[in-house]
C-alpha cells in the first residue's frame, strides 16, 4: 500500500477557492491515500508557509512541504500529480 501524501492546506475564512479545494481534496481521498492538515493563511504558521513557498494568495497547497499551487484549485492537476506519485 502507498504512503499517504501529506498535504497542507493554507486557507482563510470566507474563501470561496479555499472552499472549493476542500471539496476537491476531499473527494480525491476517496481515490488516494491523503493526509491533510488545514491552516489558516493568516496565522504565524501559515505567514512562514506561505512566505517560504511562494504562496501569494489562498489556499495555498502543499504536498509534503513543497507548494503546488495557490489560488483557484485544479482536481485535474491534483488528481495528474496523485497518480504519479501512487505509481511509483
């Protein structure tokens, strides 16, 4: 069985793409294994996150600790990088 991807998700109140990648991930767990951690962009935490990986504006997603992608979020991107890190 493969490891689960850790992903983080960097989120802000009121974000209707952050809202939206919750969704996604959430229906691409049914497929994958994932381990998903949810932070606020605008705590300490989630600043250095977003600072360290280039992330300029929510949600910001990162697999392992590399940032993917920020603003509007692709299942076809995600679902592309899932497979190919569950095939190897």
């Amino acid at each position: 069985m493969a490891e689960p991807v850790p992903i983080t998700l960097l989120t802000r109140e009121a974000c209707e793409f952050c809202h939206d990648a919750e969704e996604i991930i959430a229906r691409l767990s049914g497929e994958f294994a994932l381990e998903v951690t949810r932070i606020d962009i605008d705590s300490e935490d989630g600043q250095q996150r977003a600072v360290r990986e280039g992330i300029l504006f929510p949600p910001g997603i990162l697999l392992g600790e590399r940032g993917f992608s920020y603003g509007r979020p692709s299942e076809k991107k995600l679902r592309k990088e899932f497979e190919r890190r569950c095939s190897s």
